[in-house]
C-alpha cells in the first residue's frame, strides 16, 4: 500500500507492506539505524521513536498506522541537550538502549513543558519505566533525564 507519512521533517512515500514493522521500514528501507531492536516484542523500548508527538515502541507499529503520521526517531531535530546530558552523567554503555532512553526521555520533558508539570524523580522514573537497561544502571540514566530539564531547548 501507499504510505505518505512525515520522517524527522521530510515528506516520505513509501510503497510498503501492510503489516511491515515500523522498526524494519525505520531501519532497512529510510537506513535510520539509530533506531535500535532490542526484544522485537514490545518488552524494552529499545525501539522507541516518536509517532505524532507520543512515544511508541516501532516494533509493533504496522505501516499501515503510518499514513499522515508524523515520525520522528533519534537523527531527527530536537534530541541534543538530552544527548548531551546523557553524555556527560555516563547515562549509556553499550548503547542499545540509549536513543529509546533519549527518546522517551524528551517525551517527557515535551510534556512536563505543555502542561505545566513538575520534573521531578519520580516523573523521570515513570517516564522510562517502559525502557530497560541491562547495562548502565538506572541511576544513571534517570540523572541524564533530569540533567536535560536544565540545559537550555
Ligand atoms: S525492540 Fe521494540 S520494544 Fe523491544
Ligand atoms: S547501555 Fe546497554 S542496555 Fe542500556
């Protein structure tokens, strides 16, 4: 089927496979690589990327949700000052994790900013609590989350 979606800001048309998985089109067709596949079953959030604003796990996303979508994964714009705070608390090691982690983390920070929320520890953990790490540590990870809420956008 015909599939006219958004990826980080550019108009795509993509002739896809109904059933194909987002992760896969993400990966092996647009070559956006920094989209990572951890359990392929929803379980780690390694392949988390943005679907309209809202954090999705890519893996169970079939193309035939994304026509009119707007896609944004971890080459996209806006992920700098949480990459950055992940860089300087050591939020990553080996790194599969880490752009769901950066993804899911900006999410949260977008949204605390729209509705007036506080950033606080608790939120950060429930924020990420969709995405595992077998390596880092969530102490961690979870200091880079809030680390970001105080670099500039
Ligand atoms: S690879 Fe998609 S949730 Fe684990
Ligand atoms: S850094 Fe290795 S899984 Fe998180």
């Amino acid at each position: 089927m015909k599939i006219r979606c958004e990826v980080n800001g550019v108009a795509r048309e993509l002739e896809l496979d109904p059933l194909r998985r987002l992760l896969d089109v993400l990966r092996e067709d647009l070559g956006l690589s920094g989209t990572k596949e951890g359990c392929g079953e929803g379980e780690c959030g390694a392949c988390s990327v943005l679907l309209d604003g809202a954090v999705v796990n890519s893996c169970l996303v079939p193309a035939c949700q994304l026509d009119g979508a707007r896609i944004t994964t971890i080459e996209g714009a806006g992920f700098e000052r949480v990459q950055q705070s992940f860089l300087d608390e050591g939020g990553a090691q080996c790194g599969i994790c880490t752009p769901g982690m950066i993804v899911a983390t900006r999410a949260w920070l977008d949204e605390c900013a729209r509705r007036g929320r506080a950033v606080d520890d608790a939120g950060a953990r429930r924020a990420l609590a969709g995405n595992l790490c077998r390596c880092t540590g969530y102490g961690a990870i979870v200091r880079a989350a809030l680390g970001a809420s105080r670099r500039s956008p």
